[in-house]
C-alpha cells in the first residue's frame, strides 16, 4: 500500500506499506539519490506520519535503483546547510530530517545498495539497524568540499565506530567497500548482492513479529545510555510500568511454554512509552 509522499523539483521521498513494514524510498534517480533541501525536510512530515499509524511496526529506508543515496545534493548545499531561524550554516534541512528519523519510536533499518555518501551516511546512522549488500561503497566526505558537518550526525559516528576511525573516514574523505564498512562498524552486515532485499525483507518482519513493547523499550533505553545515560533510570521505571500493564509478557511466556510462535499485541503508539 503507498503512503504519504513528499516531492520536490528533482526528487521525492515515497512511503509504501505492506503489512506491519512501511519503507521510505529516496529518489533521485538523475543525481544517484542525492537529497535536496525538500527532501530532507520532507522526513519530518513522513516520519510523523508514520508515527502516527498503529499498523506500522518497522521502517525500512532505502535508495531507489541501484544506490542509497549519494548525499546532500551540491548545487542546492546552501539552502540544505543554512538554518533559517538562526541563519547559520550548521545543518538546516539536513539536521532537521536526520534529528526526525532519529527521533522516531519504532525500529528503523537502513537497507544500503550501491553509494551511501556524504549526508547519505547521517540518514544511515540515524535508523538503528544498518545492513549492506556486497557492492555497497561507503564514503564520508565533509573535507572533500570544505564543510563542517553538523554535530549529531559527528556523534553517532563516533559511537558507532570510535574517535580513531572517525576521524580517519572525516579526515580522508576516504570510500571503504561494504566488508571494511563492517569491520569499522559502520554496519551491522553484509549480504550477498543477489539475494540482499530478500534479507532486509526478512530482518524488516522479524523485528515486526517481536513485541514491539520490547523493541521500543529496548530502542529508549539503549539510546539513551549510549548518549550518557540523561533520563535512563525514570526511562527505564516507565517501560516497566508498561511492561506490568500490558499483556504481551504473558503472551510470550504462554507461547514459549507451548511451542508456538507468540502473537503479541501491544501497540502503545507514539507517547506510550511516556504513560
């Protein structure tokens, strides 16, 4: 089923859902996916929609085609980059999109084919799976063009993949193929180009099958300990309290001891976790 769609003059973010799996599709087809100001303003629209829609357990993100996304589109940077309420350049549209997947509560998975460059990786970053196929290529470029990238995307990196290798991939501009990209930390894993969307497909309704009470406690909480741990214990106190209100303990408990896979139920919505 197509979702909500947001386009702008040369490119369009599209949402398809089928079952509990909405995917979001950057496309850009003439520019290799490269995202333009509307573009990264239009996650935020797209994400609170899908925030809003109970049916939805998990978003994919991808390219259309044959790549990822090769990043913030250049000939449109300045308006990208410059903060319309501060006028400042330091991340405007781009840092507005990223801050909006970040920021949603359901899982997110970044399925990477081909280019995942520049701005692209912040989008990666931002979901909180990221797999590849064999053929993907890697590359963060701020000192390629002379740019200071804003500081979110800098601290997932680090967290992800440590001061030393962020700065090698920061400094050099340097693409590194999906296996390198791995072994830094940068995904999750690898799978063979052939059969990668049967696997992102597969992972995608895994995680929609698991209690999503579960999955979006484990989201908060993770998150919020590896940012420094700002909030965790009352996080914590309140995902309990949803836990001992909500049935899904006993329906996995009740599955387990039968030998059947569970059918939870538990749909608390966005601001659920704040009950």
């Amino acid at each position: 089923m197509t979702g909500p769609t947001a386009a702008g003059p040369g490119g369009r973010v599209t949402v398809a859902t089928e079952g509990a799996v909405a995917t979001i599709t950057l496309s850009h087809p003439r520019r290799r996916n490269a995202m333009t100001e509307q573009m990264w303003l239009s996650l935020v629209p797209v994400t609170a929609a899908l925030a809003e829609d109970p049916a939805v357990r998990v978003v994919v993100v991808r390219g259309a085609g044959e790549d990822f996304s090769a990043g913030a589109d250049l000939t449109d940077l300045e308006n990208i980059l410059r903060d319309e309420d501060t006028g400042r350049h330091d991340g405007g549209a781009l840092a507005k999109g990223e801050a909006a997947l970040a920021g949603l509560h359901k899982p997110t998975i970044a399925a990477v084919d081909g280019y995942c460059l520049g701005g692209a990786w912040q989008i990666a970053a931002a979901c909180d799976l990221r797999i590849a196929s064999a053929r993907s290529t890697f590359g963060i470029t701020p000192a390629k063009i002379g740019i200071v990238y804003p500081v979110a995307g800098i601290e997932r990196l680090v967290r992800l993949a440590g001061p030393a290798v962020a700065k090698y991939l920061l400094f050099t501009g340097d693409f590194v193929d999906a296996e390198q990209a791995r072994a830094m930390g940068l995904v999750h894993a690898v799978h063979p180009t052939e059969d990668f969307w049967d696997r992102a497909d597969a992972l995608a309704r895994r995680v929609a099958s698991r209690s999503q009470l579960s999955v979006q406690a484990m989201k908060e909480i993770v998150d919020r300990a590896s940012a420094g741990g700002a909030g965790l214990e009352e996080a914590s106190a309140r995902w309990q309290r949803q836990m001992l209100a909500a049935g899904d303990a006993r329906t996995g408990v009740a599955a387990f001891l039968a030998h059947r896979e569970p059918e939870f139920t538990w749909n608390g919505g966005p601001g659920a976790s704040h009950a």
